[in-house]
C-alpha cells in the first residue's frame, strides 16, 4: 500500500487539519467542519456527515449556498452522535436545522438518536436513498444513500440560503431525492488506509455492476467491455425505476481513481442515451464529488428537475468543492 498519509489512524484528523489550512472560510472543531462565519440568525442550518473516504462529501460542500456544517467520521463509518449534536447546535440560528442523512444503518441511527437529544432544537431530517442497484446492501435497510446526496445538499442549501422556513427546506430536499436515482459500476476495489490492502478482490477482467461507495456488493459481476457498454447498463438501471423525461441534472461521478478523461467518455455515452430516451440533460457535473478512496469506476445520478429546483441549483455557492455564481 502506497498512501499520502502520517499514519493509519490520523488520517481524517491530518486531513481535516489541511481542510481548514487550506480554507480560511471554515473551521474544524471536535472533528465537525463549519463555516467560519457561524449561524445567521434566521437561517436553517443544514447539516450532514458520515464515514469519511468519500471526499468531497461531505466536508467540501460546507460553506455558502450548501451545508453549514458537516460531521466526518472515521473511514468509512458512521460519525457518533455527540459531534451531530454539537454540529446541529453550533449552527442553529433560531430557524430549526436540517439533517441530510444518507440511508446507511449506523448513519441513520447515529443522526436519529442526535436529534431527539437535542431538544432545544427543532430538526428535521432527509434520508437520501437514490441507489437503484439494490434494494438491501450490507450496510443498509432498503436502497443506499449516494450521488443524490450533492444534489439535496445544493439545492436546499441555497433554499435555505433565502431564508425559507423549515418545513420548505426539508420538503424540497425529500422532493428532489424522490426526484433522483444513481448505479455505480466498479473497475477496481479500495483500499482503506487501516487495512492495508483491497477491499475485495476482483479480477482484472472483470467489473462490478452496482457497487456501494463502501465497496460493498452489487447487482453482478461481469467481463469488462466499453464504456458505451457500462454506461448503458447503469443508464438502464436508472431508466427502469425513473423513466427519462423532461430536464435533467445529471453527474457522471469519479470514485476517486479514475481519470477525467475517462469521466468524460462516459459522460458523452450517458448524453447520447438521455437523447435517445427524448430527455434533455439541462445541467451537469463530471468529476470526483461522492468517492470511494481510490476505487476505479464511476457512478451517475440523474434527478429530474423543475424550473424551481433547476433555479435553485443555479444559485450561487461557494464551497471547496464547488463554486459558481460569486
């Protein structure tokens, strides 16, 4: 194993640290990131979080127009419920907070036990469960939380961003998730930095077709053939639980190993079926947003907007990750 880091166990502290570093707009505190300029009063807060090794998520969209705070946990596991309780406290501005909770067994209880301890807090909370490739995971009960987690956190966040009340912003995160489906295919395994050594195993000719971002299992394993080939069974996926149709935000998504280039050759293999399904893709992002360390592959998710989401995703941000608008 070949890694960047200190040591196994100071990897999300060390690399908190150079969030912050790196960013003079947040601050980290009891492994939570913030945004610098703490609550507005009147604003709902967001927040989310969960097992670190999938960055940006969810660390680098914390600042204007998205999160305002997130709580990292350890590699791929579950942050603890005192850091959500302090986070959610830490960026109440007498507006109520929204938990954005991705469908994960320990992230689900971890979030829910946080919120009924904060009682002097209303909070309300979202689960994204866009995974279409299984219904029940190792980690889960019913569909896994992924890529759809970016576009809940950016169009409510920027909601919220206008002041809307509690209620609105839970609503319109439920509604877009609701509106969202994502498939991942996987070329190679991770490789936690504890372990040492690959997740699985899977042949060099061969790929996993609908994997978690955990590296958990998913619907097959088959011989490796083309992008064009990839991209329309994970098109297919979607299509088959949410029909294509009208606008479309879509995000061909990196896992963290694998090259732009090859991002966007799936991406133009993703805009060709959209076509032909008569659907339009009216906005998009092609890069690294929801990873799985160093995994080869990539996901997409496609969530069929109105004019009101597509408005609000076109607001403006600025996050380490993404920025656009200021």
């Amino acid at each position: 194993m070949k890694k960047l880091i200190n040591t196994a166990d100071s990897v999300v502290e060390d690399a908190l640290n150079g969030l912050a570093a790196a960013h003079p707009s947040l601050r980290v505190r009891d492994q939570v990131v913030y945004r610098a300029e703490g609550p507005r009063p009147g604003k709902v807060g967001l927040v989310s979080g969960g097992g670190s090794g999938h960055e940006p998520l969810h660390s680098g969209f914390v600042g204007h127009g998205m999160l305002d705070a997130a709580c990292p946990g350890e590699i791929f596991t579950s942050p603890v419920p005192d850091p959500i309780i302090e986070a959610t406290r830490g960026v109440d501005g007498g507006a109520g907070v929204v938990h954005i909770v991705k469908n994960y067994t320990g992230d689900v209880l971890n979030f829910e036990m946080a919120a009924e301890l904060v009682e002097d807090v209303e909070v309300a909370t979202v689960l994204v469960d866009d995974d279409v490739a299984v219904r029940d995971s190792l980690y889960t009960a019913g569909r896994r939380g992924t890529g759809a987690t970016v576009f809940v956190e950016k169009i409510a966040g920027a909601l919220a961003e206008e002041g809307a009340a509690l209620a609105e912003v839970a609503a319109v995160a439920a509604e877009v998730d609701e509106r969202s489906r994502s498939f991942g295919i996987a070329l190679t395994s991770c490789t936690a930095p504890a372990a040492g050594k690959p997740t699985f195993d899977l042949p060099e000719t061969e790929v996993e077709l609908g994997i978690g971002i955990h590296g958990e299992p998913g619907r097959a394993r088959v011989p490796l053939v083309s992008a064009r080939e990839l991209a329309g069974v994970a098109m297919e996926a979607i299509h088959g639980d949410l029909p294509l149709q009208g606008d479309l935000l879509v995000m061909v998504n990196g896992m963290g190993g694998t090259p732009l280039i090859e991002l966007y050759v799936v991406f133009a293999e993703v805009a060709a079926f959209v076509k032909g399904k008569g659907a339009r893709i009216s906005r998009s992002l092609v890069g690294n947003y929801v990873t799985s360390l160093d995994m080869q592959g990539f996901s997409v998710s496609v969530c069929r907007v109105d004019d009101a989401m597509t408005r609000l995703w076109d607001a403006p941000v600025e996050t380490p990750a993404l920025r656009w608008g200021r």
